[in-house]
DNA sequence: TTCTTCGTGGTACGACCGTATCACTAATAT
DNA sequence: ATATTAGTGATACGGTCGTACCACGAAGAA
C-alpha cells in the first residue's frame, strides 16, 4: 500500500474544506468538485473518503458542531479559574453570537443545516434536537446551582428562563449574521435578561461566605 | 391578443405554486419546472412571467410576507372587536408559531430566505432587516401603550422586551419546525413572560376609567 | 521478488437545471 | 379583412452536478 494516510485526519482535511467553502458560499451552493478544489486534493479523493455527497455533508455537520463545542469550553476556561455563575451563563451565550469570522461560519451552516433537516429527510434531524436539548439542560443546571447558592432570583423557573435565554441567543445571533442588529445591541439584550435573573451583588463577586 | 390574462394575478397563482412546492421540498430544491408542474402551466409560462428565476424567487418572498402581514391581521381581527393590548400582542406572538401547515410553510421558507439572503447578495437582504424592525417597533408601540394605560409594569424596557419576545418567538418557531419543542411548550414559554411584562389585572378587561 | 491491496488521478456518463429559440394560436386595432 | 401582437407550447442548448469507471503507482506481505 502506498503511504498509508490516517483517513479520520483526511477527513476532518476535506470536512473543514466544507466548511470554509459553504461559509462563503452558502451550503446550497457547495459541490464536491469545489470542496475538493478547497482542500487541495482532487474529486476523487473527496469520493474516496466519502463516498456520497449526503455522508460529506453529515460529517460536515458533526465535524462543525464539535469544533464549536469545543471552542466554547475555550471561552469558559478563558473566563477565569473559578468564574462565578453569572459569568458562566454570560460566556455561554455570548460565545454563541455571530462576533467574529468562526462564530459567523458557525451560525449560518448550522442555521441551514438545520433548516435543511426539516424537508430532507436524509440529514437526521436528531443533532437538532438533541444538541439544544444538552444546552438548555446544562443551562438549567447552571441557574439552579446559582439559585441554590443565592445568587439568582429563587422565584424564577430555572428551565423556562433556559429555555428563554437561548431562544433569544439564537434570534438574535440570526439578527446579526442579516446584518438587522449590531453585536453590541443583541449584547445588551442579553445582560438585560442575566441583570434581571440574577441577583446583583453576583457581578463583584463579594467574598462572603468562602 | 390572445385571452388578455391578468398578469399579477398569474405571477399570484404561480408564486402560491411556488411556496407549495418549497414548502414539501425545502426551497433550495425547487426548480422552474416543478414549480410549473404545480401550477398546472407550461414551463414556458413562467419563463414568461417570470423571466429568470432570481425574480420568481425574489417574487415568492414578496407574496410569501404579503401573505403572511394578512394572515396576522386577520388572527388580530378574530381576537375580539376591543381586544386588551395583552390579548392583542399575545395574539400577534402566537401567530408567528408554526402551529398548522400555513404557519409553517411560512417559517420554514421566511428563514430559508434568509439564511440564503446572507450568501446570496443577488436576494435583498432588505426585507430581513425592514420587516423585524418594522414589527419590533409595533410591538414596542403596544408596550407602551399598555404602560401608560397602567397595565404592565412601568419599569420595563418596552423596546427591550419587544426584542425579547420577538426573537423568542422565532426561536421557538424553529424548535417546533424541526421537532424539538411542542406548540404548547413554546407557547407556554412565551405566556410566562407575558405573565412577567403585564400586571396581573389585565388578563380579565376591569372595566376601570372607560 | 512477486503479488496483493490501498491510495490516487483522470475522465466519462447520465441526469437535471436555467435559459433561449421557434412556431403557432387567438384576440384586437385599423 | 388583415396585420399585429400577447400568450402559450414544445423543444433544444450549454453547463454543472453527483457518481461510476478505469488505470496506475507504491507499499507491505509472501
């Protein structure tokens, strides 16, 4: 055999390929022959590591959204060694705004992958079910932990307030990619929501108690 | 002259065909000959009222809202001759759920619009910058409305909140699109800040100063 | 060394798409 | 009555797309 390739770096190669190209091309518009021109290897071997068109594109959406995953946890890690909760859910979402050149990318292909999976039935519809499920659970963790520790409104529902911050997250994240609302407005909209939510001596976090 | 036939209302009837056919199988995926298959005319037909697809396409979202503005005035109409401002925005919220089929067909093309408006610089992105502010500004009129009439909370942000509403209201009507929340969750969601936004005697019309 | 098999390139095929062309019909204006 | 023209149909053209096919080199196995 000849060089013997490790076909999983291969394919996050071409997968990123992908992603660059239906970021500025739109995911409607991405064939095989360009994301092979993108990764600078030939139509083949775009054939060769995948081999339809619907599995490139089901790896493209895997491939995307640990790449997110993974750039939110460095967000969280870069908010300090032991933020507090407010600060947690504040990088949670802010991270999920369209501010720069990747976050962008990932809001529009996830945004029509999504949509995608509502009439064609070959993309699952799960990862859109499931991953918002995962962050809305993790996010009402986080207010009943804050909840719990007194730092946020006892009287709110931990859940529909999750559920709330990320809706709005998300429209407003769309909002911008449109070029309706300014990162700094849907921003703001956010803090509006987290002042409400949580108590305001969470911000400095006094040291009491520990 | 042949049948001397009504343009605009043939460019209706082809564009209606054309919100059918998107509607079943994702905008991306229709083509000039399905779309004349649907409306039952010759592909030549469309060619003729429509000249290039980029101006179908650029008409069916022009009709698409139109229908839509219609829809939401007719929901207003049927919420009572004198409606509160909280039936009246309540009504406006919901009516932007996908909750029946016209409903959905609408939310899934509006934003298979406008994702591709972000790519596609040939489609204005315009009307997606326009019709939200359009509809945050009457939202934020009826807060304020309410407000002075003593029926929601005086010291809300209304232009903040009818932000918040709106882009809750959008995301939850993907969240029903793509299966993941059910109509009476979302609404549920959307009641709670009601709730939150309008004092509690607003529910039952007091028939207080009038 | 020889044989097998992985990786790779080039290219062709068939289908579909948007658009263009040509012809024909029928209603109106003169 | 006839010339004109809006409306309509059928079909062809050029391009692109996903996929399939064929051939070859190179590395490990025998």
């Amino acid at each position: 055999m000849p060089k013997r390739v490790d076909h999983e770096e291969r394919r996050a190669q071409i997968a990123e390929a992908l992603i660059r190209v239906a970021g500025r091309r739109g995911l409607h518009a991405v064939g095989m022959r360009e994301v092979a021109a993108e990764a600078g290897v030939s139509l083949r071997l775009v054939q060769y590591y995948f081999e339809t068109k619907e599995k490139l594109l089901f790896y493209g959406l895997r491939h995307l959204t640990d790449r997110f995953t993974a750039r939110v946890g460095a967000r969280l890690a870069a908010a300090g060694p032991e933020p507090g909760p407010r600060a947690t859910v504040e990088a949670l979402l802010l991270a999920s705004l369209p501010t720069d050149e990747e976050s962008r990318t990932f809001h529009l292909l996830y945004s029509s992958y999504a949509i995608l999976s509502v009439t064609d039935g070959a993309l699952a519809a799960q990862p859109f079910i499931d991953n918002p499920d995962a962050a809305e659970n993790a996010l009402a963790g986080l207010l009943e932990q804050a909840q719990a520790a007194g730092l946020a409104d006892p009287e709110a529902d931990a859940r529909t307030e999750a559920i709330s911050l990320l809706a709005m997250a998300a429209t407003l994240g769309t909002s911008i990619l449109v070029g309706q609302r300014s990162p700094e407005s849907a921003i703001a909209v956010l803090r509006h929501h987290l002042d409400r939510i949580f108590t305001t001596a969470t911000r400095a976090p006094a040291r009491v108690g520990r």
